[in-house]
C-alpha cells in the first residue's frame, strides 16, 4: 500500500566522462551493465512493476547493444547533424524493433511490426521530427536516440541541427527536458546533499538548484510539495502547484544502492498517485509513466 507523506524541503558533483566541466556530468562506460542489473532486481522484488520493469530491462539490453555498435564502428563518430548519421541509425534500428517485438506489450509490439515495413524515408522523417521537436510519448524515436545522443556527448560532439531553446530546467548540452531529479552528496552542499538533473534524451546529469520547480520556476515553499512513499523512501515526487507539474526524485543520500531510472520505474504508483491528483510530468519515461 502506498502512504503518502508530504515533508519539508531540506538543504561529489565532480567533473567525469570525456567532456565536459564541473557543470555537467556524464555516465561512466559501465552505465548500462549497472541499469541493467538493478533493473534486474527490482523486477525479482517487486511483484506489482515486474511486468513492466522486466520490459524495461529487455529494452535496456538492446540500447545497450546499440550503444556499443554506434561506439565500435571503425572510422565513425556521430556528426550531431542527425541527418547525416541517419544512415548509420536505420541500420540498428533492428536491435531496437525485434526486441520489442519479443518482448514488449502488445500495442508496442504491434507498432514495432509497423516499423519493420515503413520506407526509409518515413523513418527518416520520424527520427528528424523528434529530434527537432522531442515528445515524450514517440517511444521508438526515443529509445533509440538516446544511446545516439549518448555517445554523441561523450565524443565532445554537439547537437548541430537540433535548435533547441537552451533554458533554465533543460540540459544545458542538447537542451532535452530533465527525467527526473536526483539527490546526492555534493561538496559544495554540507546538509542534504545537492540536486541534479538527469536529461530524458542524452542522459548527461547537471547540478540545479534545490528548492525550485524545474517546469515553471516557482521558488515559493508553500507552492513547492515532496510526495513519498513509505514502501520506497529514496523516490519522492517533486510537485509545483504553481504549474501542476511534477519530477520524480531519487534520493541518494537515502539510499547509494539506487539507479535513477531504474528505480524511478519501479515506483510507477507514485506516478498514478500524482495523475489522479491533477499533476502532469514533466517528460514521461520511456515505458510511458
């Protein structure tokens, strides 16, 4: 049973990956194996999210398989112009489809077959479109530009022809929308730990301030809620009743064992919780919660 208990906001990012400055932070080489396991796990604990965290985890292991292609090929790096490396991406998009085909939910599923058969022209045109104008509910798209926009960034590479607005609340290096929120310990912050951002597209993780709404700006406490469960204590949700949006929280100061977005996923109830209380989320994850 999920108890919900608002509480009050309380008070080593260090510079890692290929590039990049004290701002910004991106995953290490083991980043997928790691994702993969905890994802594991959590789907053998939790009995209510193992269907969905045991796709996730199916799904892990082919942008895995993805990354690593993109990563080994001989005499190639993503160029950030995404049309010019569109031909590389058609030819792992079978990685991503046969997956799902095998092991995803019967609507996705479907539309992977949908996939298999449409021109290369008409993938070409649904890849370009998120890329430009990124929605959180293309699940094909998005799955499989992450792994590409991943290793992109960790090449010192940049989103050329992706024009979007860098703001504050959107990943400072190719300007997505965050995932979900993360604490942990920081040396500049002494009590609490500090709070980043992880980005929904190229999942580099960057330092933002505590206590504000990274949808709307709002910094008025009494505007600003923390929403828990009893049964997942390191995953909260972060809720703006200025803007009525919400992030999810990983509290690793709480709990060092935690993948962000493998446990995330595993509290999808909080995610039910927040919609049948009027809050919408800032980027959905891939499984769509």
């Amino acid at each position: 049973m999920i108890i919900l208990i608002k509480v009050g906001e309380r008070e080593k990012h260090a510079k890692a990956g290929i590039k990049g400055g004290p701002e910004t932070q991106y995953m290490p080489y083991d980043y997928w194996d790691s994702l993969i396991h905890r994802t594991q796990v959590l789907a053998a604990a939790n009995e209510p999210t193992r269907e969905v965290l045991t796709f996730y985890a199916a799904l892990l292991l082919a942008q895995k398989e993805i990354y690593e292609n993109l990563r080994g090929r001989e005499h190639w790096l993503p160029s950030g112009n995404l049309e010019e490396d569109l031909s590389v991406l058609r030819q792992v998009m079978p990685i991503l489809l046969g997956v799902v085909e095998k092991h995803g939910p019967t609507v996705l599923a479907e539309e992977s077959l949908v996939f298999m058969n449409v021109t290369e022209i008409e993938v070409d045109q649904l890849l370009i479109q998120q890329w430009r104008g990124p929605s959180d509910t293309r699940f094909f798209e998005k799955a499989l530009l992450q792994p590409y926009t991943k290793w992109l960034v960790e090449t010192n590479g940049q989103p050329i022809d992706r024009d979007l607005e860098k703001k504050e609340g959107r990943c400072p290096v190719c300007g997505g929308k965050p995932q979900l929120s993360i604490l942990r310990t920081r040396d500049d912050v002494l009590e609490g730990g500090g709070r980043d951002l992880l980005c929904a597209t190229c999942l580099t993780i960057w330092p933002y301030r505590r206590v504000v709404c990274v949808n709307c700006g709002e910094e008025q406490p009494p505007k600003l809620g923390y929403f828990r469960s009893n049964e997942l204590k390191h995953v909260g949700i972060e809720a703006c009743d200025s803007c009525r949006y919400y992030i999810k929280r990983i509290d690793l100061t709480e709990f060092g064992l935690a993948v962000p977005l493998a446990d995330e996923i595993a509290a999808a109830p909080l995610d039910l919780w927040a919609r049948e209380h009027g809050y919408s989320k800032i980027e959905l994850n891939l499984i769509g919660l």
